[in-house]
C-alpha cells in the first residue's frame, strides 16, 4: 500500500488533490475529499483515510469525532497523478447527515454485499435464538440442504408461481447460498473472480 508521496503532482493541483473514497465490497463511491501530502502519508501510515479540511485548515481523520472510520483496503493513482482512488471499510454511515453516502445514491444490488456483512457479523457476533445460529449449530450438512431446498422452490415458482413469489423464492435461495459461501470460508467475491475468469469477451 505504501506510495512514495513525492510520486503524485502536487503542483498542478496547488498542494492539494482530490480523493475519491469507494467501499472496497460494494465499489459505492461514499465521499470526494482533499488531501495534501502530509494527509496521504498519514492515511498510508494510520490506514485510516485522513484528508486535509479546507474549511479547518488542518488535517482531520474522517472519524475521528463520530467514529466512523473509513478503513483503507487500497490506494490508486489515477494515470495523471493528480487524483487518487481509495478503496475503504466503513464504519457506520460515511456522511455527516447520517446516509452510508454523501450522494446519497440507492443501495440497489449492492445490498447483496451488505447482507453479506450481515452474515459476517452473525458469525462473529453470534446472537441466541437467530436463524443463521440455530443453523449454524445444526451444521454444513443442514445449511447445504436448505440450498438444495430452496433451489427446487426456486424452480418451481419460475414454472408455476407468480412474478412475487418467484422473487420471494430467488431471494431465499441467494440468501442461503451466501450464508452457505460463509460457512465454507468463500466470499461473493470468490465467486465474481471464478466468473470474470471464465468469461471470455466475444
């Protein structure tokens, strides 16, 4: 992750450059600030995105107040290197008005990748009497076969179901299916590699 600050053109933008933060799972753009060099190698250092306040006039840690961190997972430099992307974690909502966003964009397909923090916290937070623990303590074998379930419920509201139930059914089989990729140690990501692998461009 270490970028030789000394690498980007400071220059051209008058010390300061501006930086996009994206979540690294759902690639949602949450927030556009400003850093100087000094705010980059911190963020570099810390890992935790650090910009410089035009309005404050010093550096501040996006979080620092709320606690809301945003988490560096990785940097890039854009081909002018005068703009830089940084992929986070966050922590609670990103903007100051409460929203995981400050453009207030709609989580759309991205919920996917939020219900797989969902299910992520279960496991590490396990809570008694939840559905994901009561399965999770009945084992891979039981959670397997509810996929196996909830496909042929699947097939049959496509063939024979309303429009409503068909999507009531697909969501319960996606949902199982990721908590099934979570009890084997896989992430949705696994699966968009293994895809983008096997996808050859016409």
């Amino acid at each position: 992750m270490n970028i030789d600050s000394s690498s980007l053109d400071w220059e051209k933008t008058n010390g300061l450059i501006p930086v996009i933060v994206q979540d690294n799972k759902t690639l949602e753009v949450l927030m556009l600030g400003y850093m100087n060099a000094e705010a980059f190698e911190k963020t570099q250092a810390e890992g935790k995105v650090t910009f410089f306040s035009r309005s404050k006039n010093r550096l501040w840690t996006k979080g620092e107040e709320s606690g809301n961190f945003l988490f560096v997972k990785a940097i890039h430099i854009d081909c002018d290197n005068d703009t830089i992307l940084v992929k986070a974690s966050p922590v609670g909502p990103t903007c100051h008005t409460g929203s995981r966003s400050c453009f207030k964009t709609n989580y759309n397909q991205n919920f996917i990748f939020e219900l797989e923090n969902i299910i992520n916290d279960r496991y590490e937070n396990p809570i008694e009497g939840s559905y994901i623990n009561k399965m999770r303590q009945k084992g891979l074998n039981k959670i397997a076969q509810k996929v196996g379930e909830e496909g042929v419920e699947t097939v049959i509201a496509a063939l024979a179901e309303t429009e409503e139930e068909f999507i009531g059914e697909a969501s319960d089989l996606s949902f199982h299916l990721m908590f099934l990729l979570k009890e084997k140690g896989l992430s949705i990501q696994d699966i968009a590699l293994n895809l983008e692998k096997r996808h050859k461009p016409s």
